[in-house]
C-alpha cells in the first residue's frame, strides 16, 4: 500500500517505499511534488473537488477510484483514501493519502498518460457528442458537417479506439481516460486532443 503525507496545498512532504518506487526510486524525486502531478488528467478534477472539501474542513475523509501516473507514462488504477489530520488548531494541518492498487497487477495498459495526442478537435467534439446521446443528424447539425461527414469520423474513431460500436466507443473513451469522469455533458481531457 502506497502511502503519503501532504501540506494543505497538496504538495507530498513526506512518504513510505512503496509511494517511492511507485513514483520514481528516490524520495529527491518525489517530495516536494504536486500530488496533482502524480494522478490521469481524466480524474484530477473530482479529485482536486474531493481534496479541496477537506483541506476547508467540509470533510474529514473520503475514498475514491483514481488513476496515477507513474514513472516512464506508467499508469495504474486503485482505490485512495484520503483524511484530513488537524494539529492544535481545527485547521487542517495535512492530509495523508494511502493508495491501493486494484487487483489484477500493478498496471493498466488500457489507460493512455497524458502525454498521447490521440484525437483532433473534431474527433474530440464528435465522440463528446456521442458520450451524450446525440445522434447522427443532430451532431452534423451542431458541428456544421454533413451527415457523412460526421460518420466519416465516427468511423476513424472507432478504427482508432479499435471497437466495434458507439457504445464501446464510448466505454473504452472512459477508460482509457479520455473522456472526463464526474463531468456532464461529457468532456475530453484537453491532454489528449492535437
């Protein structure tokens, strides 16, 4: 289990071997780091929300899914609970973070780092489209394309995604990490569009 310990402004101050060979080999490496910088860009605002409630004492603990970056782009899923610790004062004085890997190994090939420009802007403002619903016709007529147009990309997007339908389109969009969690209508995490 990885484990951490963080100022009110998210920065890791201090941390178990585990964090560290999760993260990089050296505590030089490590401390003294966002936390931010260390989680997928598709989960980083529900956790900054999550983080930001208990750093104003809104909170004193919470528990959610998250998707870390690694060292080298690796990415991993887990569970990270989070607890606010007060000093003498009903400020919170840090946070301390234990992370645990989700059962299956410790990575996650299907998750893309934040370092892959995957998608154009069309391709990002298409599949958005489709993650809420919207069909053919009245994707064409919001993004100004015809309707081939529009299936045209569809297309490329489910040859570049490599699945067979718009559901799995959208299924593997999540996780991959593409498509933000916690957010509607859906949105694609500005990392992965050129």
């Amino acid at each position: 289990m990885c484990m951490a310990s963080l100022d009110p402004a998210l920065t890791i101050q201090q941390a178990n071997e585990e964090f560290f060979r999760r993260f990089g080999d050296a505590s030089a490496g490590v401390c003294g780091r966002s936390f931010r910088d260390l989680v997928h860009p598709s989960v980083q605002q529900p956790l900054m929300r999550q983080f930001s409630r208990l750093v104003e004492g809104k909170r004193q603990r919470f528990a959610s899914h998250v998707v870390a970056v690694g060292p080298e782009d690796s990415a991993f899923a887990g569970t990270l609970t989070a607890a606010a610790v007060s000093g003498e004062t009903p400020d919170v004085a840090a946070i301390l973070v234990l992370m645990r890997s989700s059962e299956g190994g410790s990575a996650d090939a299907g998750v893309l780092t934040n370092q892959k420009k995957i998608l154009t802007e069309i391709d990002a403002r298409i599949l958005e489209g489709i993650a809420a619903g919207l069909s053919t016709i009245p994707l064409a007529s919001r993004l100004y394309l015809s309707r081939q147009g529009v299936e045209y990309h569809v297309t490329g997007l489910l040859r570049k995604l490599r699945v067979p339908n718009r559901a799995a389109l959208v299924s593997r969009a999540y996780s991959m990490g593409v498509l933000n969690v916690g957010t509607w209508p859906p949105k694609v995490v500005e990392d992965f569009i050129k």
